[in-house]
C-alpha cells in the first residue's frame, strides 16, 4: 500500500528512528493491515494499552494520518513499569498447568520451555517471575516525553496520552469521547488484560478489533487466561493466523457485525 509520506519517511526510517515498521512484514502484520484497510470504514478512534517505548502507538499514528485522519489514537500506559505486586495467573509456571488442562498445545509448552531455559541461562537465574521473564525487564526503561518529541518531530498531531493505572483511567471521560474502532493489548498482565477488555469491549463498534499481542505468549499466560475468561458468552469471534515471520500465531477478537 502506497501511503502520502510524513517528513517523507521511507521504510528505512522506521528502523533509524526505532518504531515498528508498518511497510515491512513483521509481528504485528495482522495489526497494521486492519488499520490500513479496515479502520476507516468503522465508527470510532483507535487505543492501545500497553505503549512502553511508544514503537508500535507512534507507527500506529502514522498509518492513521495517512487512511483516517479524523481519528485519534490513544495510548494507555503508567510510564512506569509493572505494578510491585504479581498474581498467580502471570508466574510463568501456569503455563504447565494450562497445558495439562489442554489450554495450550504440546507445539507451545515445549517453546515455553525452552524460552524458559534460554532466558534462565542469559539471566543467571534459577527461576523466573513476571518481571524477569521479559527481556524489557519490569518495563521501566520508558519516557511519554521522548514519545511525545518524537511524535511532534514527524508532525503526528493524532496521538494522546492517558497515564496512569488502567483502573483509573480506563473509566468514562479518560479517553475517547466516542466509540472504539480498533484496540491493541500489548499490556502483558492478567489484571491489565481484563481491566482493558472490560473497558474496551462495551464501546466497540460492531466490526472492529482488538488485537491480541500476548494471547500467544512464551512468557505470560495470565493474558490467555483473562482473555478466556471473558470472552465467555460475549458476542465475540476469536481468530488467529500463523505467521510467515517466525510460525507464531497471531490473534485477535473482532466483534460480530
């Protein structure tokens, strides 16, 4: 897809810059076609939960500036990394217990395990927690103002900000004033996936999307497992693909039109 260009940026750019490359096939393929070709035609602005180091909110940004600039994208985070305290559902140990009720496949558990032993050996570690088992640690190492230069660097006026705890800004009058075309879960925890979902799932426009990013994950079950745990009974089509850039599956709930 040819989009206009701002500050003329060609796909090389994306990786200078460290932002998800949205003209190049990667993880978030999924994510980026929806926008792309999808997003325009659905009543409502765009969210993500989870920003961290801003390179998929502000990549987001730019495809929304290109196919719908009446659209804001908005961006949910703490900028300040996990809360200090864990839940059962997010120690990387449940997933063996997932796979014995046959959540999770033979194929998953045995990446698991072995993205398990990798990071214990490049960690020096002999058991992980939901703050060690991320490469990006407890996801401290993040500034909204370098987002927020980088995002007026590239003229993206779409982008706003909303910080703090999920449980206190996912609320009415936070965010969009409207309805909700597309959403990205990219907020690792059982408590964020649930709290985001209860918000999110009510004001999506019938035809939109939340894309999933840790439903497939070799470090956080406790996103599976909220995402189960909600979806029952809910109008909602839970769909995957298995991607051509590493064999992972990608997935996401559209709600039925």
């Amino acid at each position: 897809r040819k989009w206009k260009r701002v500050k003329n940026l060609e796909s090389w750019e994306f990786d200078v810059l460290k932002i998800y490359n949205p003209l190049r096939n990667g993880h978030l393929k999924v994510w980026f076609d929806f926008l792309a070709n999808e997003v325009s035609g659905i009543p409502g602005d765009v969210l993500e939960a989870g920003v961290f180091q801003g390179k998929s909110f502000v990549a987001g940004a730019y495809v929304l500036s290109q196919v719908a600039p009446e659209k804001k994208i908005y961006g949910y985070d703490t900028f300040s990394g996990f809360p200090p305290i864990g839940v059962p559902e997010d120690d990387p140990q449940r997933f063996e217990d997932l796979h014995k009720e046959g959540l999770v496949s033979d194929a998953l558990i045995q990446r698991v395990r072995r993205n398990m032993s990798h990071l214990k050996y490049l960690q020096g570690l002999e058991e992980l927690n939901y703050e060690t088992v991320s490469s990006s640690g407890s996801f401290t190492n993040t500034s909204q103002g370098d987002i927020e230069n980088l995002a007026s660097y590239l003229e993206l006026e779409n982008l706003r900000f909303v910080t703090g705890p999920f449980e206190e800004t996912m609320l009415p009058g936070q965010g969009p004033d409207g309805p909700i075309a597309a959403a990205i879960l990219d907020c690792d925890l059982h408590a964020s996936y649930l709290t985001a979902l209860e918000y999110i799932w009510p004001r999506l426009s019938p035809g939109g999307m939340i894309y999933l990013d840790e439903y497939y994950s070799l470090k956080f079950p406790g996103a599976r497992i909220a995402v189960d745990s909600f979806i029952e009974g809910k109008n909602a089509l839970l769909k995957h693909i298995t991607d051509d850039f590493n064999g992972f599956e990608r997935w996401w709930l559209l709600k039925d039109a």
